[in-house]
C-alpha cells in the first residue's frame, strides 16, 4: 500500500511560463513524426516489409484518428491544470477505483513511446550532420551528443527550451510550406502519380493484404497522435483553459501538414520509390521550385530541423510524466526529484540514457514497434478514462467540454488503435512481441518498486500478502503459459501455413492485451473495492464510531459540549454492478445510517442545549420571581430577609445603624375598587419607580398588596430616615396618569431603628408596622418613627384580633338597635347594629373591631350571626316593623350569601319584604358582576337593597344606574349641620331630587337637631334616622315601640342626644 496522500510532501506548484506558442513549438515533435516513419512504411527494413504507396492513405486514416480522440484528451488534461505530463499522466483519477496500477501502467508506456522517438530522430539528425559536415565522426556519437545537448538545454529549465524550440519550429514549419507550396504552385507535383496506391502484403491473399494494412496503422499509430504533445505542459502554461485548446488545435493542424499534405506532394514529385530512402537526399526538387539550387542544402536542413524536435520533445515532455506519476506515489520516489528550474532532472536523465542506449544498440525497427506498442496502450487508455470520468464523475468541473459525440469518438479511436496492434503487431515478429509485453508490464514493475519503497518508510514488510498481489500473480502466470504455448504453436506450424501462423499470433497477442487488461483492471478492481470498503471501515471505526461511543458517554455525564461525533465519512465509489458493487453498496447504506445517527445525536444535543438553557432561563427567572415582585420587578419579603440579616451583620460588626421604613399607600383600597384591579396594579408600578427614584439607591421592597419596606443605611439613622421619608413623599405627590384617568394618592410611612428599636428581623417589622399603624391612625401622610408605646399599641391590638376570632363561639356579642322614622315621627323600623363584651375590656368600640373583623376574615361569621339575631328578633316583634341590617363587601366575596339569606329567613319565619340589605358602593366596585348577579338573587327573594352612605363614593351615580335599589340613605357627614352649611344643604338636596326622579325614598342617618329636621321637612325627605329619634341601644329599650303602642316619636321632648355611642357604626366601612 502507498502512504496516504496526508502523508506525502506535497509537490510545489509548477511555475506558469509557456504560452501557446511556446507549447505548440514543443509538440513539434510530435506532429512531424511522419518523416521518420516514412522509408519504414514505404520499404520496410530488413524481413519486414514496408506497405509500399499505400502508406500516404494509411498515414490519412492515422491522422483522422487522432484528430477524433483530440477533444477527449483536451477536456482530461484540463480537469487538472496543474499537472504535466500530458494525457497519460492524468489518468490517475480516473483508475483509481480500478487500479492504481493501470495509472503507472498507462504513464510508463507512454514513456516507453517516447524513448525510441528520441534516439531515431537524434540518429537522423546526426545522419545529416555527418555526411555534410563531420564525415569523419560516426553516426551514433555524433546522435549521442545530440541527445546529450538536448538533455543539458532540458536540465536548464523549460524557458531554454522554450527559446530553442520556437525558432527550430518556425524554421521547420516554414520549410514545410515552401516544400508544399512550392511544388504545388511551381506544377512540379504528378498528381496521377501522387494518388497512385499500391499494397505491399507479407504474404498472399485478403487476410495478407489486412495483415499489411494493420501493421502500417499501428506504425502509424505510433506517430499520427503524437501532437498530443502539446499536452504535456498544462501546468506550467498560463491560462491553461485558453491556451492549450489553442495549443493542441495548431498541433492538430500542424500534424496535417507532415501526415497528408506533404505525403501526397511527396509522392506526386518524387515516386514511392525514392521514399523508402533517406528523406534528406531526395527531398531537394520539393524545395527547387522556390530555392533552386539550395534546394538539396534546404532538404537536409529540414530534415535535421524536424528531427531536432523530434529528440528534443521526449526529454521535455514524456520526462514529466514519470515525474507527475511519481509525485502521485505510483512511480519510484527518485522520479519525482527536480532542479531549482522545476526541471525533474532525474526523470530526464533517465530519458536521455535510455535513448542513448537505443541509439547504441543499433536502433533496431522491432525495439520501435515494440515501443509502438506501449505508445498505443498509453493514448487509447486516456480515451477510456475520459469516458470512465464523465460515466462516474458527471458533476465534475470542467474547463473544456468536449462537443457532444466526441468522448465516444475517442473511445472508437483507442479501439482500432488496439485492433491495429492485434492484427499488425504479429507482423514484427516473436522478440517484437514479447519485447513489447515486457515494457508494458514495466509500469506494473515500477508502481511495485514505489510500493516498496512506501512500506518501508512504514516499516512495513516490503511484499504484503494480499489480494491484488495474489490475483496479478496468477494473471502473470496465465500470461507465461499463454506465450509457452504460442511458442509450441507457432513452432508445430509447417512454413506453408504461414496463415495460420499468423492467425495463432495474433490470438497470442490479443490473449496478451487481456492479460494486461483482465490482469491489471480485475485484481485493481477487487482489491480496490475492498480497500475502499476496508479504509471505510477503519475510518468508520477509528473515527466517527468512536466519537459517537465518546459522544454517548459524555451525553451521559451530561457534557453536552462533548456529546459531538465529527461525521468523516467517504462514500465508496461503486464502479460495477456485480456483488462488489453490492458490498460496497451495503457498507453505504451502513455510513448513511451512522452518518444519520451522528447527526442525530448533534440535534439531540443541541435539543437538550436549548433545553437546557432554557431550564437555566427558567431556573434564574424562578430564582429572580422567587426574590422579586412579579408585578413591580421590586425584591420581595425574601429578598428582603436576606438583605435585612445582611445589613444586621454588617450594622453588628461595625458598630452602624440603619432605618427600616414601612410605607402604605392611603386609600388604596378604594382607588383599586373604583378604577379596576388593572388600573391598581399599573398605579403600583407607577408608585414603585417613583420610589425607586426617591430613595436614591436604598433598598426597597414591595411586602404586600400596598406596603413597600425600605433599608436606609450609613449614616444618622434618623435623620436619614426622615430625609428620605420627604424625598418619598415628594415623589408620590401629584396626579398619577393611570389609563386616561388622573389618580391622586399619597403615603404613610412608618420607621423603626438599628438597634434602638431592635435587634432581629422580626422586632424591627413589627416596630415599624405599629409605627406606620400610627401614622395612618394620626390621618395618614405622615412619618412616624416608633416609640414604645407603639408597641404596646400593637400588641394589644393584635390580642384584640386573636380573641375577636372566638367572639360568636364564647357569645360575647350582642345587637343595638336604633330606630328609624317617616318624616312625621311614625316609626317604620330600626336598624341592627353588632356590639362586642369583652370579657376583660368591657364594651369594645365598633370602630375598633369591625376594621380587625374585616382583615383577618371573622367579619364573615359576625355578619351571619348578626343577620340571624336580627331576623329573629325583628320576627317576634307584634308590630311588622322594618329590620335593616349592614352587610359588608367581604360578604360578597365569601360563600353563597343569596343561598345564607334565604336560609336564615326559612329558619326565622321572618317576612322577605321586612328585611331590608344595606351595603355600600364599594360592594359595586370590587367586582361588579359579580356583586350584582348576588343583588338580583336577593331581589328575588323578596328582599329590600338599601345604597347606605350614599355621596361618600367614587361613583355613586354609576351605583344607581347598575342596580334598582329600594331606598337611598344620605351619609350623616352631609346632614350634621345641613342647616347652616350650604354645601352639605345643595348636596343633601341635589340627593332627595335624585332620588325623587329615580322614585326611590331618601332615608337621611346622622339627625341630631330639630334645625336639620326641619331642613329634611321642607326639602321632601320621607325618612329620617339619628339621635334625634333615639340612640343605638338593647331592644328592649324600644319595646312599646316594637309593640305598636308607641307609634310616633314626639321629637319636643327630647332634649339632647346621648354623648356615648355618637356616630353609627355598622357592620361594615
């Protein structure tokens, strides 16, 4: 096996110097090569025959050939345009999934063409060069130094050998002209002479006559194509895509010239006879018509031109082939080696021995046919891997796309080429044969030696055992049997049969082509296919299988960084449809399924990356919500712990203090119930980026529904602490634009201080809650800062709560009643209001546990206790006296209320239409619907609704307009001193006319004087309730009342009104 591609250094690119031009001149070489081919096919030498006149139309028939495969090789050679070394050399890629051997096979054959060429045409040259100018020096020094200049020009770079073959060239090609045109237009050309045409046949008969037109073409095979010289340069031409169509289009056409327009001129001038001799004597009358008598001096110098080309175009051109091929691992490694000229000087020097070696050994005709032969195998195989290319690469970039029909032409041409060399190589003889086997097979023999050389830089055995090795053996062996038996054959033939002798020879040579087809292509093929299967596999393997087990591990350490496979997966190129194929087909199907895998668990990953980022998202928003506020992004009462025990810390070791303030929104509650729960919450986000501003980087926090904490720390405490409660207070002053509505609200703010008024979380919130509790009870807007009074305050008020809790179940409760009168006197009922007996505190004031009933739930219980004892009681009564009874907002908000009422009614016997229901307007405001679905089942009992302290709301009007209630009671604020107040007087008037036009009866609460009495007489007021009539008090104070003896309250004897109890106080705000 070869080092990986990884492994090898890489070749440093070829510098770009030749233009067209330049590599046209080069291929000169090549496209005159009929000149010394011409007295072989006109008379043979020695015992082979040449084919006498009938050589101008073969060398016709070659040339079309050539020109049919040119547009093949053009679009090959440009699909590496950075390569040299002509066709040959860029077949690699195409056999590599057929055999890498068949690459150096092809390369070393075209070599092998070329090494003949540049002896022979350095003999003809030094021929010339003896006869007329060194007679004394033999032939064969004098073409030994010529191939020994060349090979210096060569080793001087491919500029030098630029400027010695542009002149040589010209120089040629206008001799050609002159020899052609001259004789053409001069009418020195016998033209029924020149298209006279006669075969010589080795041996009688048709297959004769074929066996000598065969053996001309495959002499002329090994010139005709030789044009393609022009390839040989791509990668040291500039723009190649341009240039070298254009170069192989002049070579195309110069190769017209040597191999149809000369042959035919020739013949009609100088007969077929002179032909068969040597050119540069005979030559003179082409060149007399224009020269006259320079003509014989112009002959021999166009001969010595031509066949300068001829030595010179081998050293450059077939030269780098072996050293492409060898930089491509195929050929042994010293071929690759090149001078600072980029010149392989070891690849030409080997050229320029070999063809010394030739010339040495007398240059004999079969070593040329021979060498033909090997020429032959190295055109035809392009052909066939630009066809193999454009069969299995189609999507490949290519500069030049031969024309539609021209990669089949190409094909067409490699087969008659090969079908020359069956039917005429015979003609050359048993040493012919077997000479040219052995140079084909020693591209086979080169591609071992490299192999070699690769395993033991791996320090690997240098003969593996395997497979191909296996195969081409046997093939090599079939092929030493194939020619022991030729030999058996041919000998065991009487001379008489010299048909059948030569019908078994070319059986013999097309066993030997098949041998080099079957024994290179089907090992390369197999072992190919396996070792693509095998590297597959261990790159599968060592590579992506690896990374996946890794992947999956790390995948489960939860290293999702790590849980990545790198997919290095390379397809293996199936080539055939035989079970080859079909493994290779099978191990495909097995990477995709990896390969699917692989990608799989990447978009696993990145699934669970982007879960997992999101769980951390959601984890920090978690955490985030689990220390801040969600509707003002403010910390809350955890975060607040956590700063608080920090702050205690620090204060504790540094001796400091610092203020906890409580701050409360005032009223609040009823801004809320007004504008809507959305306009509440946008009010407190409002509230809290106002007091983010005003505490100027103190830490707040929002604890409650209103309550905000603030931490002032550093400092005087107190004074700080009062510094910032003004900022706070500024702050919030003003109207806040709240959806189009314009809310005023302002704060309480109480403080408490480390460590004066305490040294713990706890004792510090309690201060400064009893502190804002005092701020709020001492009329709100206010800063107080807490003293221990506040704290016994606090206490007392929370034992309040805690026994208020037990009230209805210990009977401590009890009802007061106060009455309520038409305008003339004439009692119509009275009005249940709930009183609590402490056991230790005596009578509490309502205003003191009807707020603490309402925020801890109990008003719940205490309302439904209420209605019951005053239904009852108002049931046992003679008279049908009206019972009214408060119900507070929390009564809609907890339990079937409609549902209790009724039952209380079933369970009493009391009348519906004597009950009568008061609430307020915030009943309506918190949430309306549901309160007035609540108000209509009561409705429908048969119950009455009273609006009670109507005036005093946000929206009383609206009120009115949701609900049809029975009665209006005008609140005691606008009645006490209606007499002389003007405002209450229009207020309490602006009422009584409403309720008027809504044909709803006016109650006014709060009557004390006979001068408000006389105002609500004469402004229409029906009913009236206040101390005026009586005081709330046991019911057994109004018992002729609730007898209906009493009937009507005679308001000249009352004197004055009692001083306790002044103010009613309902169950409910």
């Amino acid at each position: 096996m070869s080092l990986p591609a990884s492994d090898r250094v890489q070749p440093t690119p070829h510098p770009r110097t030749l233009g067209w031009i330049g590599t046209t001149a080069l291929a000169m070489g090549g496209s005159n090569q009929s000149l010394f081919l011409m007295a072989a096919l006109f008379a043979g030498q020695g015992s082979i025959p040449g084919q006498g006149s009938a050589a101008v139309p073969l060398l016709i028939v070659g040339l079309i050939v050539s020109w049919a495969a040119a547009p093949a090789w053009t679009e090959l050679v440009l699909m590496w345009p950075n390569r040299v070394g002509g066709i040959s050399a860029a077949c690699a890629e195409a056999f590599k999934p057929y055999s890498p051997v068949l690459s150096a096979l092809t390369g070393s054959c075209y070599w092998w063409g070329w090494v003949p060429t540049c002896g022979l045409t350095a003999v003809l040259s030094a021929a010339a060069i003896q006869q007329w100018y060194l007679p004394g020096l033999p032939v064969e020094l004098v073409a030994c130094a010529l191939v020994a200049f060349f090979t210096v020009v060569n080793l001087c770079g491919i500029k030098w050998v630029v400027r010695l073959a542009v002149p040589v060239a010209t120089a040629s090609a206008g001799l050609a002209l002159i020899s052609s045109i001259g004789s053409v237009f001069s009418g020195s050309v016998d033209w029924r002479q020149a298209t006279d045409f006669s075969l010589n046949s080795p041996f009688e008969g048709l297959f004769g006559d074929v066996t000598s037109i065969m053996a001309g073409l495959y002499l002329i095979g090994f010139a005709a194509p030789a044009f393609e010289a022009a390839a040989c340069h791509v990668g040291e031409t500039i723009d190649p895509d341009r240039n070298l169509p254009r170069a192989m289009f002049a070579s195309g056409a110069m190769a017209g010239m040597y191999f149809f327009v000369l042959p035919v001129v020739w013949l009609g001038v100088v007969g077929p006879g002179p032909l068969g001799m040597q050119l540069a004597l005979v030559l003179g009358p082409t060149f007399a018509p224009l020269l006259g008598g320079l003509g014989k001096s112009a002959a021999i110098w166009f001969m010595m031109m031509n066949m300068f080309h001829g030595t010179l175009q081998p050293l450059a051109g077939a030269a780098r082939t072996l050293s492409q091929l060898s930089e491509d691992g195929l050929l042994p490694r010293f071929l690759a080696k090149r001078t600072s000229t980029d010149c392989p000087w070891a690849a030409t020097l080997l050229t320029g021995g070999s063809a010394t070696l030739f010339i040495l050994s007398g240059y004999p005709l079969w070593f040329i046919a021979a060498a033909n032969f090997t020429y032959l195998i190295s055109i035809c195989m392009p052909n066939v891997a630009a066809w193999l290319l454009r069969r299995d690469q189609p999507e490949a970039e290519r500069p030049y796309r031969a024309p539609r029909g021209t990669i089949m032409l190409g094909v067409a041409s490699a087969g008659f080429w090969l079908l020359t060399a069956v039917l005429g190589f015979q003609q050359f003889g048993l040493p012919t044969v077997l000479c040219g086997l052995a140079l084909a097979y020693s591209g086979a023999a080169l591609y071992a030696w490299r192999m070699m050389e690769d395993r033991r830089l791996q320090g690997l055995p240098l003969i593996p055992q395997t497979l191909h090795l296996k195969l081409t053996g046997a093939m090599l062996f079939v092929l030493v049997l194939d020619g022991a038996g030729y030999l058996l054959a041919v000998e065991s033939v009487p001379h008489a049969q010299s048909t059948l002798a030569t019908v078994l020879e070319d059986i013999f040579v097309v066993v030997a082509l098949l041998t080099i087809s079957v024994g290179l292509v089907l090992p390369g093929m197999i072992t190919h296919s396996a070792e693509q299967v095998s590297e597959a596999a261990r790159r599968l393997a060592s590579g992506t299988l690896t990374d996946f087990s890794h992947a999956m591990a790390a995948l489960g350490r939860g290293d999702l960084d790590a849980a990545h496979a790198s997919v290095d997966i390379a397809p293996v190129r199936i080539t055939s449809r035989d079970e080859l194929g079909e493994m290779g087909h099978s191990f495909n199907i097995l990477q995709d399924k990896v390969q699917d895998a692989a990608y799989g668990l990447d978009r696993a990953r990145e699934s669970l990356r982007a879960a997992r980022t999101e769980l951390m998202a959601r984890h920090h928003e978690i955490a985030h919500l689990a220390h801040h506020d969600a509707l003002t992004d403010l910390p809350n009462r955890t975060a607040l712990s956590l700063r608080f025990e920090s702050a205690i810390e620090r204060a504790a070791a540094d001796g400091g203090s610092f203020a906890v303030l409580s701050v409360d929104l005032d009223h609040f509650k009823e801004a809320n119930d007004v504008f809507g729960h959305a306009a509440g919450d946008e009010l407190l986000c409002a509230i809290a980026d106002r007091l983010k501003l005003a505490t100027d980087g103190s830490f707040i926090a929002r604890v409650g529904g209103d309550e905000f904490i603030i931490l002032s720390e550093g400092g005087d405490s107190e004074l700080k602490a009062k510094e910032l409660a003004d900022r706070v207070f500024k702050a919030v002053s003003g109207d806040i634009s709240v959806r189009g509505q314009q809310i005023s609200i302002s704060v309480s703010v109480g403080a408490a201080l480390y460590p004066r008024d305490g040294s713990d979380v706890a004792s510090l919130m309690a201060n400064s809650d009893a502190a804002l509790y005092r701020a709020k009870a001492d009329g709100r807007r206010m800063l107080q800062v807490f003293d221990p009074e506040m704290d016994r305050q606090t206490r007392e008020r929370y034992a309040l709560q805690h026994d208020l809790r037990t009230a209805v179940a210990h009977q401590e409760l009890l009802l007061h009643y106060q009455p309520q009168a038409r305008i003339d006197g004439t009692i119509c009922g009275f009005e249940a209001l709930a009183r609590w007996r402490h056991p230790k505190r005596g009578l509490v004031s309502p205003a003191t546990f009807i707020p603490l009933a309402e925020q801890d739930g109990s008003i719940v219980e205490i309302g439904e206790w209420t209605l019951r004892e005053a239904c009852r009681e108002a049931a046992s009564w003679p008279s049908p006296l009206q019972i009214a009874v408060n119900l507070s907002p929390v009564q809609f908000r907890f339990g079937d209320l409609a549902s209790l009422v009724h039952s209380i009614l079933f369970d009493t016997g009391l009348a519906p239409g004597r009950l009568e229901l008061e609430i307020t307007e915030g009943v309506l405001i918190r949430d309306a619907q549901t309160a007035l679905t609540i108000l209509r089942r009561l409705k429908s009992l048969g119950v009455k609704i009273a609006m009670d302290d109507f005036g005093t709301g946000y929206a009383s009007l609206a009120s009115l307009q949701s609900f049809p209630f029975d009665k209006i009671k005008i609140d005691r604020s606008f009645v006490s001193g209606v007499a002389g107040n003007g405002q209450s007087a229009a207020i309490v008037r602006s009422i009584l006319t409403l309720g008027a036009a809504l044909g709803m009866p006016v109650i006014a609460e709060g009557v004390e004087t006979e001068e408000e009495l006389d105002f609500l007489r004469a402004e229409g007021c029906a009913e009236i309730q206040g101390y005026l009539l009586g005081k709330p008090q046991m019911i057994e104070i109004y018992a002729e009342q609730i007898s209906g003896r009493g009937g009507r309250f005679d308001y000249r004897e009352i004197k004055s009104p009692a001083l306790l109890g002044r103010g009613k106080i309902k169950v409910g705000l």
